[in-house]
C-alpha cells in the first residue's frame, strides 16, 4: 500500500467543490462500514469530529467504539503544543500495528497536524493513508474512495467560506443533554505563541440561522444547554451577503447589516428559556459590554466568561501580540463585576515562561489572578511551535525547569482561589442542570450552575436534563457538593 509522492492523489480547489454532488450519488449504496474516531485538543475538534461522522454517514458509515472492528480510523489532531503532536504520534503508531494485522483498515489524520506534517507522515513515514485538513472534510468521500483505489490521498485546502452550516453533527459520546454548536471557524488573531491561524486558517462566521435552528433541533431532541464554539466569539460577524468573503470585508459593511455576537447569542436564548447558553472562547480585546448586558438580559444565558488572559504582564503581553495590556484586561474584568457581580464564573488560559520572561513579570501574572480571583484556569508552561511569530522572532530563553516552577506556581494559586470562590457558594441554592450520575457514585447525581461549576447531590426522584435547587452546603476547589431542596 505504500506509494511514492506521484501516487498521492492531490485534490484541488476546483476538485474541492464538487464534493457535495459525491455524497449525494454515493449515499444510497447501503454499505455498511464501521468508523472509529479519536479526538485530540480543544473543543472544536470534538465538535469537528461530529461533523466527520455526519458526512460519512451519509456513506454508510456506523461508528465504533471498538478500533479493532473499524474499516477506517480517524484521527482528529492537535498541534497547539508539542506534547499533544507527541500524543498523537504514538497513537499512529499504535494504529499501525494494528493495520499490520488488519491491511484492509484505512487510518486518516484530520485536523490541525494535517496542513503541518502531511508529507512528514505520508510521504517519509508512511504511516497515515489520508491526510485531511479542517476545511476539507467535505471531501472525505472522495478521499476514502481513493484510498480504496490503492492511492494515499490528501486535501489540506483552507478555505474562506467554509462553515458546515449545513451539516448537522452526529452527537458523538453525548450525555443527551449538553452540547457544543461551531458558530464560526478559523483565528484572524495572530497571538506569536499560536499555531492555530497556520493550521485552521481565516476567520469566518457561520449563518445564524442555521446556528439557531440547530439549537432548536437540540432542545426538541430532550437537550437542555449548548455552548457556542469558536476561536474567538465575540468576533463573530455575519453579513447576509455572501459576496463579501471573510471577516475584514463584513467589517467595512454598514453596522446595521451584521449580525454580532451579542445578536446571535439573543437569537440562541430565545430559543427557549429552558435552554442553557454558554459560549467559549472571548478574547479580552473583544469582550463587549453589549454581550453582558445580553447576558444579563437572559437568565438562560449562563453567568461564566472564559476570558484567557495568558499573562498578568503588559510587556509580555505585547510580545504575545495580545493586543491588549493588563490594564485592559483589568478594566475587562471590571465591567464584568459590575454588569453579571460577583456570582458570575471567570476563567483563564495562562501561559508559564513566555519568551524572555522574568520572575518579575511571571509575579505579575500571580497578582492578576490574585486580583481577578478566577474560578478555574488552563494553565500551560509555553510550547515553542514552528512557523509562528515567536519561533521566527523570539529567543526561547527560559530553561523547562523554570517553566515548570512557574507553571507549578499558577497551580497552586489557582487552586487556593478555586477553594475561596468554591467557598462564597456555600449556603446558597444554586439552580443545576442534571447531566447524569456522579462520578463516584450512582446515588449521586452531577451537574453544573451557572457558573459552570460541578455540583453533586444525592438522586432521590431527580433525572438526568432536568433542573433541580440545590443548596450547597460543602465543597473542594474543583466541586460543590449539597442536597435538592424544592423552591
Ligand atoms: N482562542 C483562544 C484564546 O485566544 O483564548 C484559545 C485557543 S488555544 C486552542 C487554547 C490555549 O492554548 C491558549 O489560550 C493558550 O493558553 C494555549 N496555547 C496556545 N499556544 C500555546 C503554546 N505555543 N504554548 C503553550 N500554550 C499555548
Ligand atoms: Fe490562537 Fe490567539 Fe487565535 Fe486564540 S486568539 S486561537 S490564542 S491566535
């Protein structure tokens, strides 16, 4: 099955679009293929994933959770930091030796490691048969048939319009009751640390209709919360005409044609007022104060803004090209308190041991958390990636040991403020929706407040979707524990 670089089918961009009349010729041939899937990384690659499934269902394809009976194997990738490349890595390995016993399965790459590495894992180590980018999963009928055919296939095309509008996602590992809905794709920001405007391409908004509709279909099928997905939502723009191609095009249309954030997280609440809201990710620089007040507004649209901060430090910021300064962000926060108070949920992503960082300005970022005292925080000690700005432009000067202390002691002070906002929950009664048992006992139920925070309590008559009060009367720093009361 091995090819050489003349065998590898390149697909086209002209090849590209004409893939939605392959799925329709081929969607009535009735066989039955068996798809396992594995997900690495943020979000939307789980939500990505959903939409794979959905395409090649159309194909015949059911999934698995079983690799060993699987016709094709997909995994979707993650470059954002060189240890989940590393994870994946060893996962292809693992696929290929069961492809040694199993010749006939066809293993694919999809996602952000596609664009970075598709010779690398076609063409020197030939351990992949498809290589697929996040853009073109339109595609994948065509590339396995290829595949099929005896050739290795691949289509790592970025494109400015594609959003899968139109696809709806077969919900893959769901509770029944939550669920993510991709309202834009792609990262216009060009954050130094950040692969992902290289791997995922333009930002681009997706119709709201069709997010809305999507989010109807969810609460009639029993689901009780969606979260919106995107890179960076509060920049989410859509304009009704479709001549106008990304981002920077729909900026310049008048105000009154767009729809933003704000308007489309209205337009998702009113679904129902039974249907939780919650959206993810908002960059500091965009967080407006029309989106609280739209969350204030509605008291479906969950009280929690994960607003990544990455450092507490405005020089560092500036070379993290942020384009914000610690000041903003503070003010950020600010307006955040007085719109939603102090019950509303704040998270971060941080990063430890940016390129020339010092002590003094890693305690920077220990005194912004200190200030914001946020609920919960991704924290990561920074991962040099290639082709971005800080690899082109930056020494990467800190030594991993002192990453690691740093890293080490954003830990520990995230976990203290965890405790002491954990603790301001306590003796209150806090509206939860139920997604199912407890992790460590089926007498217990769990779910999530408002604020996105984890809340177990005993079952008595109570069901996974439902609502239920609970007043809090215990907690750690990463869960509140308490029983129903009725209200
Ligand atoms: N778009 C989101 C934002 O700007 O907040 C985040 C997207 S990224 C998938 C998730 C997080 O990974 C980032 O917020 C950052 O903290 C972290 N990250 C990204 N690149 C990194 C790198 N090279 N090294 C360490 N952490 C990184
Ligand atoms: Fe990466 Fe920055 Fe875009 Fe987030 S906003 S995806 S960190 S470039």
């Amino acid at each position: 099955m091995n090819k050489g670089i003349s065998d590898i089918a390149v697909i086209s961009e002209k090849e590209n679009n004409n893939t939605a009349e392959l799925i329709s010729k081929k969607s009535n041939t009735g066989k039955s293929k068996k798809l396992y899937v594995e997900s690495y990384g943020c979000q939307m690659n789980f939500s990505d994933s959903e939409i794979v499934t959905s395409i090649l269902a159309k194909e015949g394809y059911d999934t698995t959770s079983d690799m060993e009976e699987a016709d094709l194997i997909l995994i979707n990738t993650c470059s954002i930091r060189d240890r989940a490349e590393q994870t994946v890595r060893k996962r292809l390995i693992h696929f290929n030796s069961l492809k040694k016993r199993k010749p006939e399965i066809t293993v694919g790459v999809l996602g952000c490691m596609a664009e970075r590495l598709k010779s690398k894992l076609l063409e020197e180590e030939k351990i992949v048969d498809l290589v697929v980018g996040p853009d073109a999963y339109r595609d994948l009928p065509n590339l396995v048939s290829q595949v099929d055919e005896g050739h290795k296939a691949v289509n790592t095309i970025l494109s400015r319009e594609e959003t899968y509008a139109d696809i709806s996602p077969v919900r893959l590992n769901s509770n029944g009751v939550t669920a993510f809905i991709s309202i834009m794709r792609g990262c216009d920001n060009m954050c130094s640390f950040c692969v992902v405007p290289f791997t995922r391409g333009r930002e681009r908004s997706r119709d709201p209709l069709s997010i809305v509709n999507e989010a109807s279909d969810l609460f009639e099928k029993g689901y009780r919360e969606v979260t919106l997905l995107g890179q960076n939502v509060d920049s989410y723009k859509w304009s009704p005409n479709q001549e106008l191609k990304g981002k920077a095009q729909i900026e310049k249309v008048n105000e009154q044609e767009i729809v933003n954030f704000a308007q489309l997280l209205e337009k998702v609440a009113l679904v129902h007022p039974d249907l939780r809201v919650r959206f993810s990710t908002s960059h500091p620089k965009d967080l407006t104060n029309e989106v609280l007040y739209t969350m204030k507004r509605h008291e479906n649209i969950c009280k929690y803004i994960h607003l990544p901060a990455q450092s507490g430090n405005s020089r560092v910021l500036e070379m993290m090209n942020r384009t914000y300064t610690r000041d903003w962000y503070i003010e950020r926060i600010n307006a955040i308190r007085e719109v939603l108070g102090d019950e509303c949920g704040i998270s971060s992503d941080m990063i430890a041991g940016f390129c020339t960082e010092t002590e003094e300005e890693h305690h920077d970022t220990i005194s912004l958390m200190d200030y914001v005292q946020y609920d919960f925080s991704y924290m990561f000690m920074y991962s040099e990636r290639p082709g971005t700005l800080a690899e082109k432009k930056y020494e990467d000067n800190n030594s991993n040991e002192v990453k690691k202390k740093r890293l080490n002691e954003i830990i520990e002070k995230q976990q203290q403020l965890s405790l002491i906002r954990n603790k301001m929950d306590l003796n209150k009664v806090h509206k939860v929706l139920i997604e199912g048992f407890s992790k460590r006992s089926d007498d217990h139920l769990q779910g999530r407040n408002s604020a996105n925070k984890v809340v177990v309590f005993p079952k008595e008559n109570y069901k996974k979707g439902q609502y239920a009060n609970v007043l809090v009367t215990e907690c750690t720093s990463a869960t509140l524990i308490g029983a129903a009361v009725n209200q």
